[in-house]
C-alpha cells in the first residue's frame, strides 16, 4: 500500500490521509487499520460523486483507481452474449473501446470517465437503457469487501464469505447482491 499525506479530489476538497489500492488484499489491509484506528473512511474509484461521498474531508480514503483491470469472456455458459469483469476503477472509456472492437456493447454510463463502482451501486442509467435496461438488470455477480474484512462474493441466488482468518459461509439468498444493486453510492 502506497500512503500519501494529502489526497485531492476534483472539487478541490482533501482527505487527511490516503491509501492506493490495487487489489483485495490492499483493501482488507485498509480496512483492517482504518478499524485499528477508528477513522472514517472514504472509498473512490473515479472522484466523481457530487456531493463528495467519495472524498469526505478529513476521512480515511481508499483509493480504487488504480484497480482498473477487464476481463472478456464471449465462450461463457452465463451469458448468450459474453461476459465483461471489470474491477471497480476502470472507466467506462477504455471498456467501451475495448468492447467495440469485439462488435460487443455493455450498459455503462454517458460519460467516459465515472467508473463502475458508483456507478453500479447507484443503479447505472445508460444510453442504451431503454433497450437494454439499468446496468444492474446486466450485473451478474459482485465481489466486495465487507467492513469486517470478509471477502464476499454476491450473485443472485447465493453469496460467499471469506473471513479474513480464512473461513468460508455459504448463504443460500441473494440479500447482498440485492442490496449492491442500487443500495449505495451515488446518482445524478
Ligand atoms: C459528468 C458525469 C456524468 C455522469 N453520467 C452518468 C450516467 O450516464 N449514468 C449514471 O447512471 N450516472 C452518471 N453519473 C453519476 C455517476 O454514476 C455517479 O456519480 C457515480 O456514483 C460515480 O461513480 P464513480 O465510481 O465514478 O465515482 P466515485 O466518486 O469514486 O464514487 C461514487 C460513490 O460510490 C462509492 N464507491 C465507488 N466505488 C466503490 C466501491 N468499489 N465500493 C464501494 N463504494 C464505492 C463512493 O464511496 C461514493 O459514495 C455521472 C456523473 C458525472 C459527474
């Protein structure tokens, strides 16, 4: 984890301190000492929250633009059409353009730079949701990491939980997955 004094968003406002995640492990090392030391924290994938929910002043800031990795599967038995994994801090630019070059579309948003992860949790209006509906309609499955810690990986009909001494909970609902689509994060 890279730590840095000062952290800015796009609206000038600062957190006090910062750290830069570039996978889960970083981000459970993160939440392991913002819970150490009781400080509020802040997750960011692209800064682009109106009111600053994503860059709270004097809050202990996760920053997840650096997780900006996609995976494309056309060959999967999940979807007719394919499949895209992106993590949370790739913007929608760089997934449409390497998406066109397979004649493929997703539901994201209007403009380039916003990132899946508010995006998502705020439900994803899109061009071509009259067609192809929210982007949460489009969501498969969601991996995040709880405020214990835990690694959860959430689809509709079940959610597993890894904890961080490494024991695996099974839960047979889709409460979770549910819950990422449109529960959090910000809209318009
Ligand atoms: C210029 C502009 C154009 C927009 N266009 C559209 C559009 O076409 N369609 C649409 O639906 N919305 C649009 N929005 C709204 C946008 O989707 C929301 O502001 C969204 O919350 C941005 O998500 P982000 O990850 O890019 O931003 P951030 O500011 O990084 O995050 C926004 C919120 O989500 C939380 N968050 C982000 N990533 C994670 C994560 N991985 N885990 C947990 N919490 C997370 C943050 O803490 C914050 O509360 C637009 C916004 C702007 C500024």
């Amino acid at each position: 984890m890279d730590m840095a004094a000062l952290n800015h968003d796009m609206n000038g406002t600062c957190c006090c301190q910062a750290t830069q995640s570039t996978n889960a492990d970083d981000i459970q090392k993160a939440v392991q000492f913002a819970r150490k030391y009781n400080l509020h924290v802040t997750v960011r994938s692209s800064g682009h929250d109106y009111v600053g929910r994503s860059t709270w002043e004097g809050s202990f800031l996760v920053s997840l633009s650096e997780m900006d990795e996609m995976e494309i599967d056309l060959s999967t038995m999940r979807s007719p059409h394919g499949t895209v994994k992106v993590q949370t801090g790739i913007q929608w630019q760089e997934i449409y353009e390497k998406l066109n070059t397979l004649g493929r579309v997703v539901v994201g948003g209007s403009a380039h730079t916003v990132t899946p992860g508010g995006y998502m949790l705020g439900g994803g209006h899109s061009p071509v949701s009259r067609s192809l509906g929210y982007a949460v309609d489009n969501l498969l499955e969601a991996q995040v990491v709880l405020a214990d810690g835990s690694i959860a990986t959430a689809t509709e009909n079940r959610t597993v939980i890894v904890t961080l001494e490494g024991d695996i909970m099974y839960h047979e609902n889709g409460d979770l997955f549910l819950a990422l689509r449109g529960g959090g994060g910000g809209t318009f």
